[in-house]
C-alpha cells in the first residue's frame, strides 16, 4: 500500500499550484507554501492541510470557485491525487455557501479523475433525501466512474471515512441505487455494489438476503458473483439463510478430521500449519463453504475469534478431501498479539467442527502485527 508521502507530498502541491494558476486562481500562494506543511503528517491531515490551502486560493464566492475546478477539468495535468484534497474542498465550499445539487454535479465531474466517494458523504450527513435524488440520476451516467460513486459514496460502513449513521440505522434508502446497478455491465460498479450489500449486511442481515435473493430472481450473468461477494461476512458468521441462498446446507453431512496442528509452537514472524480431512458421508453431493477460525489471545487472557477463508469444494457422496494449511503470523500494523495458548478451529457451511491449541510464543511487548491468515497461498489438498 502506498504512504501518505507518496501520494501528497510537496511536488504533489506545487503541481496542483500550478494547475489552479492556470485555471485561474494565481496567484496559488498558500498552496505553494503548504508543501513544506505536509511533510510528516498522516494521510487525513495531508489532505485537510491542502484542502484549507486550496480553499484559501480560491474564490470565496461558489460560482467563481467552481468555475475555477471545472477550467482545471480540462487540463489534462489536474489528475491523481492532486484532485482529492479539491474533492474534500469542493464538498466544504458548496455547503458552506448552501449549494447543494451544483456541489454535487461538481462532485460527479471529478470522480473520473480520481473518486469523489468522500468529498460526497457532507452532503448525506447533511440532508440525506436531497443528496439522494441526484445520486439515484448517477446511476444512469455513461461514465462508470459515476455510477460506481453512487453506490460507493452511500455506503453505510466505507472503509476509512465516517460511518454514515442514518443508513446504518435504516439501509432501505439507498436500496433504489442498488437495485439500479447490480446489473451494470462494469465490474468496477458491481464490485462497490457487493461491497455496499456486505456493510449492510453487518446491521440489517435479513435484509441484506432478502435484496440477493431477489436478485438472483432476476439475474444476469455475473449476479451469483456478485452476491456471494456481497454475502461473504454473513457465510463467515454461518447466516443460515445466506448459505441456503448460496445452495450450503449448515447441516450438510460430513466427516471432519482435524485440524491436525503441524507446528504446535510458532514464533512471531513465523507459520501455523494445520491439515484437515473432510468426506462427505451424505447422499447427494455437498456445497462446501470451508473456513478456519483463529482464536486469538487477548491481553487478559481471553480468546477472541477471526474467521479466514479456506476454499469452496463440491464432494460426491463418499468423496474425501484432505489438505494443508500455512498461516502467517507475520508482523504488521493492525493486531497485537500476545503469546500464550490459541486454539484453530474448522468452520464448514458456517458450523464449526473440531478444534486443536497451539502456542504462540513472542514476548508481551512485541510490536503491533496483524493477523496474515490468507497472504500465504500456499495451500496444498486432494480428493479422493
């Protein structure tokens, strides 16, 4: 993942000063001063150090202002990242002078450059049935860059910006642009609206089956992977209604051994290594959803539960599926582990079987480090 450094950093500045000098706002001073600002910071303030620099540049009035984004639109240097903190401007500058449906077109006219679906949430904060009709008319641009930001900028729980606590509370208002793209011949759109079906999916799950299920009703194509995109934290969490939906029985008849723990002592930085067997002991065939959970230590001793993907298999009744497992427990910058007995455990179609401990030894203040589980491919099974 990039840093912050490389995707606003003072060349980054004084290019985005020289664009809105051409487009009309020169002198660009405290654009031109802010490069020395934004060295060190994290990537939020980044982009509010030039977001108040280009508010700063630009006129006061809305019309002038926006007239000067639009001249830089037609330059073909205003691109990348330069564009985001000017989204986050844009967004600010036309609800502070109550411009609400033009700060939103503006919006739209930049997403292409690079996506808008931050800069748009102010205006769903702000008065969420008006934002709302312009973003449904999104749905039916030519550009998928807009079609995606309806979707993208309404979803309830996006990644990195506040949650949006109205949808949280009621998702049904966003429902419309959802059912107008889940068919959309881009992928880029559908994959944000399987994303956005998965946020609501965390606080409204019967709805969330509900919407896939009539879907797949009514499908193109790419509808079942869209939905089972959309349905993946349910089938984690073993939502019984979004595994039928899936065609995965919960009560699936099934032998499991295992999991057999390999590596019963892992060093930070090092591999869990697990096998596991599983046959299929019913009389039909058996859609398998095959996940392992990591029950973590917690600081006081506890164990708190993560789910990772294993695979999807398909047996014939007596077929037996045996494979390994690698996970990494590597360090990063989103967990921190604490040693002492953790346990792994099978989860098939959403049921959890069998469960094996394992000791994960690292001293009590070892760095931050995430989880890993699936970065490691490697994955070796066989049917028999």
């Amino acid at each position: 993942m990039p840093t912050a450094d490389e995707l606003i950093n003072p060349r980054t500045t004084d290019a985005l000063a020289s664009v809105m000098e051409a487009a009309g706002a020169a002198p660009a001073t405290a654009l031109r001063r802010c490069g020395a600002l934004v060295e060190g910071l994290a990537f939020s303030r980044r982009v509010t150090t030039v977001k108040e620099a280009v508010l700063a540049d630009l006129p006061d009035a809305y019309p002038a202002f926006a007239d000067v984004v639009r001249t830089a639109l037609s330059r073909s240097d205003f691109t990348g990242w330069m564009t985001f903190p000017v989204n986050a401007a844009v967004a600010e500058r036309a609800l502070t002078c109550h411009v609400f449906e033009p700060g939103l077109d503006l919006l739209a006219a930049l997403t292409p450059r690079l996506t808008a679906e931050m800069a748009v949430r102010p205006f769903l904060r702000e008065d969420l049935p008006r934002a709302l009709r312009p973003v449904l008319a999104w749905t039916r641009h030519p550009d998928p860059h807009v079609r995606r930001l309806a979707s993208e900028g309404t979803r309830p729980r996006l990644p990195w910006a506040p949650r949006l606590a109205a949808l949280i509370a009621d998702c049904s208002p966003t429902l419309p642009v959802l059912d107008a793209l889940y068919r959309d011949p881009s992928e880029y759109v559908r994959r944000s609206v399987a994303n956005h079906l998965n946020d609501i999916s965390h606080d409204h799950p019967d709805t969330a089956v509900a919407v896939a299920a009539r879907w797949l009703a009514e499908p193109e194509p790419t509808t079942p992977a869209l939905v089972r995109h959309g349905m993946r934290t349910l089938v984690k969490a073993g939502h019984p209604n979004a595994l039928a939906l899936l065609g995965h029985d919960p009560y699936v008849r099934v032998q499991v051994v295992g999991p057999d723990v390999r590596t019963p002592e892992v060093r930070l930085g090092e591999h869990l290594v697990f096998g596991y067997e599983i046959t299929n002991t019913g009389p039909h065939n058996a859609r398998l959803v095959l996940d392992y959970v990591i029950h973590h230590r917690k600081a006081n001793g506890g164990l708190t539960p993560k789910v990772f993907k294993l695979a999807t298999r398909d047996l014939a009744p007596g077929e037996c599926w045996s494979a390994v497992r690698r996970h990494s427990f590597r360090e990063l910058s989103t967990r921190r582990y604490h040693f002492g007995v953790h346990r792994v455990q099978l989860q098939i179609n959403g049921r959890p079987h069998g469960s094996a401990a394992f000791t994960l030894d690292t001293p009590p203040d070892a760095a931050l480090c995430g989880p890993g589980g699936t970065s490691d491919r490697h994955h070796e099974g066989t049917a028999r």
